[in-house]
C-alpha cells in the first residue's frame, strides 16, 4: 500500500531531491540561451514559477519576462503562488493562445519556449503556424529559440506522452503535435529563420518522477469514452506502470534550436 506523507506520496526528502533535479534540469535548458540579459523576452507556452524565475534572474532589472500560457488554470496557480514575491525583471504572466497573440509585431528581442510544441493542437492550425505567429512577435533581428523533447533515445516518458496525446485525440478530437525526431523541429524553424543552431542533450534523470506518475489517479476523460477504447488505453497504461517499476521513469533527450528572425 501507498504511504503519503501529509497527502503526499514523496517523503520529503525524495520530495527535496525531485525538486532539486527539476531546478537542475530547468538550469540546463535555460543556460543555453547564453547571455539574455537586458532583453524583453516572450515566454511562449509556459507558466511553471521555477523556468519563470530562472528567466527572471538571467535578464535582470533592465528587460522584462512575458509568459503566456492557454491553460487558464496553470497561469491563476502560478499569479497565487508567486503573490507578493518580487522577480528581479518585471515579469506578466498572461492566459492565451500562441495562435492568437495579440502583441504587436517586433515587441520581443527573444521568443522562447520549452515543451511547448510536443503539446501544440494541429488539428486546425500547423506548427509551421504557431511558430511564424511567435516570429512575427520577435523583433526583426531579435532570436526565436526553442527547447522540446524529441524521440532519438527510448524512454518510459515517450510512451507516457504518447499515451496521453491519444487520450486527447480519443476524449478531445485534438491532434498534439507530439515528440518526433529532432529534424522535424528543426526543418521547421530552418524554414523561417536564419543563423539556425541545433543540438540533441541526452535525457537528464529527475529522482522520484516514476513514484509521481504512479501515484496519479486515473485520468478522468476515459469514463467517458466508449469502452473499448477506455479498456485499450488502460491496458497500456498498466503497461507503462509495470515498465516504470521495472526500469523508472526514463525521460527523453532534448534539442535546443534558435536561428534570427530576418531583418526588414
Ligand atoms: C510541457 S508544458 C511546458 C512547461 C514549461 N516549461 C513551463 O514553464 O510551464 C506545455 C505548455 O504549453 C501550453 N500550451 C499548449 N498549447 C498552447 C498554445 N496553443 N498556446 C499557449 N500555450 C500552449 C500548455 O498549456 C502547457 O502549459
């Protein structure tokens, strides 16, 4: 049986431990902007405190930090967590959609993201789409930098993300772009900017996630779906438990991409 600390399946120095490869592995991802300081930056599909925090402190008092974030619920978690706490730049956390930015063209000197393609809906709108919507937001000149997962390492979150992406396509009617090989990002921001640069990172461990994901309930859409399909989906969910108390949670590696936006 589960023991749950305090409503918590981590004790709290496991708890200590994952958040301490969380900041470990947000450090990584964020130092490969290099030097941002000073720069008003667009931090587009994302709201987590701790990556808005780490841009916060690289730019400094003379830039600033926009988030923007489609998840309404994320972005109120996170203007409640922070409340009173001051960031070193200015920082707006705001909920919207990157297919619809209302910002005015040229605004930012750096757009960037971190997860947010592998989540993208394309079955409306293209990823080649959202990211001439986040170009044209960035100053002509200015860079447009992107972080996500990619599958050139197997690894237990691959399948999690697969499955998850299903049970949207199955609950939802909603096509996520998913985690692909690296080239299929890169191709894509190759596409429209210029000086491009790329990188694959191998996967970074984070302690205890394995625990995390085996304590979550169960996802609530598949009581609503035909039976079937919600049996199917179980099984492979059960499936994924037993391969993560067999190897652990195994995460994927990571490509880092920026290029420029061309000058007018
Ligand atoms: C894997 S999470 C990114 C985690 C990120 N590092 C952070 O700081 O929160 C992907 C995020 O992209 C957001 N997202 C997905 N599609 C979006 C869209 N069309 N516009 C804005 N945000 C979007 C999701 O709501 C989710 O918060």
């Amino acid at each position: 049986m589960q023991r749950l600390y305090k409503g918590d399946p981590l004790t709290p120095g496991e708890r200590e431990e994952l958040e301490d490869d969380l900041i470990a592995f947000c450090d990584r991802e964020l130092d490969l902007l290099g030097n941002i300081r000073d720069l008003d930056v667009l931090y587009a599909g994302g709201s987590s405190p701790l990556w808005i925090e780490g841009l916060s402190q690289r730019i400094g008092e003379g830039g600033s930090v926009t988030a923007i974030d489609m998840d309404a619920e994320r972005v109120d978690e996170t203007q409640a967590s922070i409340g009173e706490a001051g960031f070193v730049a200015p920082v707006l956390i705001l909920a919207g959609d990157v297919f619809g930015l209302s910002f005015a063209s040229g605004t930012f000197d750096l757009v960037y993201s971190s997860g947010l393609f592998h989540e993208l809906d394309v079955k409306e709108r293209t990823a080649e789409d959202a990211l001439a919507a986040l170009c044209s937001v960035a100053r002509p000149g200015g860079r447009v930098a992107t972080g996500d997962f990619v599958d050139s390492e197997e690894a237990v979150q691959l399948e999690d993300e697969r499955l998850e992406a299903e049970l949207r396509r199955e609950a939802y009617a909603s096509q996520p772009y998913g985690i692909g090989a690296p080239e299929g990002l890169v191709g894509l921001h190759n596409e429209l900017l210029t000086n491009l640069r790329w990188q694959v990172f191998p996967p970074q461990r984070i302690r205890h996630l394995g625990k995390l994901v085996l304590a979550e309930d169960e996802p609530t859409e598949l009581s609503s779906l035909p039976p079937a399909t919600a049996r199917r989906i179980r099984e492979s969910l059960d499936a994924m438990r037993t391969r993560i108390l067999g190897e652990g949670y195994t995460r994927p590696a990571t490509v880092y991409i920026e290029g420029l936006v061309q000058s007018a």
